[in-house]
C-alpha cells in the first residue's frame, strides 16, 4: 500500500513544472513517475554540458540514477514517449546518417584497398628489380595518409545493452550514454546491471580502465553516465532478492534515487477532452538546444563547471550537516548511513540540472538550492519508506510504549520538558540501563516521531514530541 508525500512539482522551474502537469493532463499517470522521467531526460541532456563545484573545488558529474517502481498499466511508456520524443528522432535520424555513411565508407574503403594492394605490388615489384622506386613510395605514403575514417555512430541511448557493449561505446568518440527504460524488466533480469562496480564507476565520473585480451588496453575518461529506470515493483523484489545485498553492500542503491508513486489506476476519469499542448513544446526546445550543443562540442572537452552563491552554498552545508546529523544513533537515517552519504551530493546534482536546463546565468542560486533540498527530500522519504524493515517484533513495539510513557511520566513529576539519555540509563527501567537496548528503543521512538533529541557537546537531550527544549 502507498502512503508516500506527494512530489513537491512546484518546487521546479516553471519550463520543467508545466511540462509535468501537461503530461499529466494527457496521461492522468502519477505525478512522482513523471516527474522522474523529467529529471532522467534532463540528466541525460545536461550531463555532457555541465558539472558541478561543490565546497572546497570539489568537482563531480551531475548525472543522476533514477529507480522508479510502478506496476503495469500506470502509463509508464506513453510518459516516456512524451518526454523523450524529440530525444528518439534524434536517435532515429543520426542512425540513418550513420547507415547512409557507413555505405558510403564502405565503397571508399573498398577502392582504398584496391589502390594499397596495387602500389604495394608495384613497390615490391620495383625493390625487387633494383629500378627506381621513390615515386611509387611518395604514392603510398600520400594514399596511406588518405586512409578514409569509419563514421562516428552517434547513440546516447541505451536500453538492453552488456557491460561490454556501453564500455566500448565511451571508450571511442562519445563520452556520454543513458541507460533508459520505461520497462526496465529485461534490465533488472539481463546483463546490464551485472557489473555495478562499473557502474558505480561511471556516477562518480572516475577513469575506468577497459582489458581485453586480443587488445590493447583501453580507459574510459571523464564519461557520463544517467541511469532512468521504471520497473514493476515485482521485478524489482526479485532482483533485490537476487542481488539486493550486493547492490546495497557496494553502494548502488545510496547512488540512486529510488521511488514508488502512488497509483492513479481508478481514477483517471475523463473530464474535458481538451488539454494543454502548449508546455511540452518549449520543454523539448530546451531539451534539444542543450543536446545538439553537446554534441557540437564535444570533442572541446570544457564543460562549464557550475558554482554556487554565497548564500546558496551555505544552504548546501547546512544540509549536508542535517545529513550528518540525522545519521547519528537518534537520527532518522541511522539505519541508512550509506544512502544519507550520497544525499548532499545529489542534491547539488539536482540543483545544478535545474539551474542549468532553466537557463539561469551565473551561479546556482539560494532559492534554486532550496527545489533542490525539497526534491532530494523527498527522495530520501521514499527510500526509508521504501527499505525500512517492517515492525514484526510485538515485544519491540511494546518496549518502546514502556520507555515512552516512562519518559513522558518522568518530565511530569519533575515539570521538566527534557532529560538526558543518561538519565535513561541510570534512572529508567532495568532493561533500558544497557546502552545499546536504550538506543535501540530510542531509535524507535524516534523513527516513530514520538520523541524529539538535540545533542550539545556529548550530551543527548531527549523530549517528548510537542514539548520545547
């Protein structure tokens, strides 16, 4: 059962937000599904253009690994179709130019050889007989320096593809890919995620060196990669059953923004047979002057690194504190240590595609964080919804009502509105005077919202909810 926040849509830019509520209007699917399109389409597009500065010159990728989990019927290719149109008659029409110069190439080729093979036959046959053989030399060396070049096969999208084929692929001429689908089920069960090293790799923007044994060895520099996955929540539990371990123990999962909207399936009733078509037309125009100058300037190697302002820099640190924070014993994300560790970063991913596909000059600014921290919020709500384990233990349950009422009775006879976790342990209950049992109720108070907890120094004060330190 869904009991997830609804996606804050009004915290992007206006360009990207009505394109969302137009598909919506074409569509009725969920909006959290399509916002995570959005986002996938416009990593892909803004990857090989932009990059990110973070405090102290840290430089990273802005590239973004989206799960979205949705059962069939949820309208999930008809959104991916809207949003990536113009994207796929790219795709289709680079193809067609590639195939068209590929015959081209082929015949040139093909005379190359027959020129090469008939003044390497002359050569030889002129050393042999000890006659003058400078001139034919001079031909050879001018033909051999016309050798005609393969045409570049331009693709950015990949669906069903091996680890091999994508490593190939960024180790020639271009340096930016998307693992995109809107059914991603042969995915999950195939062989593209079978190397997620490699693909932990290609999120963090690091060299990743490519060994075959009848070749030289090859490294993949400074490539991007964005991952754009919607997947049947069944599928994606049988993975998890398969691989989930590995997945998370190695940090993929902390990698990805992962999301399960609520359904619409019930409720798509049609009410007016006219719908806005004005939106996605400006989004797509968007989207593609990015991608066609990606592409026209991607032997430059200068994408533009994005920087924030004073004020929206703060705003990143503050974040990430509260981060740091909340993976403490008492914090919510203690019990997701390796996604929170990724959190500040994406966030500042999201704030840069923003700033950047808006068309914003300058630095990311204040309020651009701010959509950004909303969204990445968001994200993190799902993924603990999502990977917290259920309460199954009775006896844990009520252990935490026992420690609960023996605080909240506690601060009643001594009016006092906190106490010290020390207290707890040497005031409280016998069971509770353990410290790593204290923690443990603790964090279930407050995992619940029952209890809040401000820790000064190395002391941890701890409130009831509704009650002011």
């Amino acid at each position: 059962m869904f009991n997830g926040s609804p996606f804050p849509v009004d915290a992007f830019p206006q360009i990207i937000r009505n394109a969302i509520y137009e598909v919506e209007q074409h569509t009725q699917a969920p909006q959290a599904l399509i916002a995570a399109s959005a986002l996938g389409v416009i990593s892909l597009a803004c990857q090989n253009r932009i990059d990110v500065c973070r405090l102290n010159n840290l430089r990273g990728p802005v590239s973004l690994f989206l799960l979205t989990l949705a059962e069939s019927g949820e309208r999930k290719s008809t959104v991916d179709k809207l949003l990536m149109e113009p994207l796929y008659q790219l795709e289709e029409n680079l193809f067609e130019k590639y195939t068209h110069d590929l015959t081209v190439w082929r015949n040139d080729e093909a005379i190359f050889n027959i020129e090469k093979k008939s003044l390497m036959s002359k050569l030889k046959s002129e050393i042999r007989r000890n006659k003058d053989h400078l001139a034919t030399n001079e031909k050879l060396k001018v033909l051999l320096a016309s050798h005609p070049k393969s045409p570049v096969r331009f693709k950015q999208i990949f669906n069903d593809a091996t680890p091999a084929a994508i490593k190939d692929y960024l180790c020639g001429y271009w340096r930016s890919v998307g693992i995109m689908s809107d059914e991603a089920g042969t995915i999950f069960n195939g062989y593209t995620l079978n190397e997620l090293p490699f693909i932990n790799k290609m999120w963090d923007g690091a060299m990743f060196p490519v060994e075959r044994k009848s070749e030289p060895e090859k490294l993949i520099r400074d490539a991007r990669m964005t991952l754009s996955l919607m997947v049947q929540p069944n599928i994606f539990k049988g993975y998890i059953k398969r691989k989930g371990d590995m997945a998370k123990g190695i940090g993929f999962f902390a990698r990805c923004l992962i999301c399960q909207p609520g359904s619409t399936q019930g409720n798509r009733q049609i009410t007016s047979p006219v719908v806005s078509t004005e939106y996605l037309p400006i989004f797509h125009q968007r989207l593609m002057k990015i991608v066609n100058e990606s592409i026209a300037r991607n032997n430059e190697n200068d994408r533009l690194c994005l920087r924030f302002t004073v004020e929206a820099e703060k705003r990143w640190i503050a974040f990430s504190n509260n981060v740091e924070y909340e993976m403490g014993i008492l914090g919510r994300l203690s019990n997701f240590k390796d996604y929170a560790s990724k959190m500040a970063e994406n966030m500042a991913r999201i704030a840069a595609l923003l700033h950047h596909f808006n068309g914003d000059e300058g630095d990311i600014s204040l309020l651009t964080v701010e959509a950004a921290v909303e969204i990445s919020t968001w994200y993190v709500g799902e993924y603990v919804r999502l990977f917290s384990k259920p309460q199954e233990f009775t006896l844990a349950i009520s252990e935490a009502d026992e420690l609960y009422w023996w605080i909240n009775n506690y601060c009643i006879r001594l009016k006092a509105s906190w106490i010290t976790k020390n207290t707890v342990l040497q005031y409280g209950p016998n069971k509770f005077r353990n410290r790593s049992k204290a923690n443990e109720v603790l964090n279930t108070l407050y995992s619940q919202n029952r209890i809040l907890t401000e820790k000064k120094g190395k002391t941890v004060f701890i409130a009831i909810a509704g009650s002011i330190f």
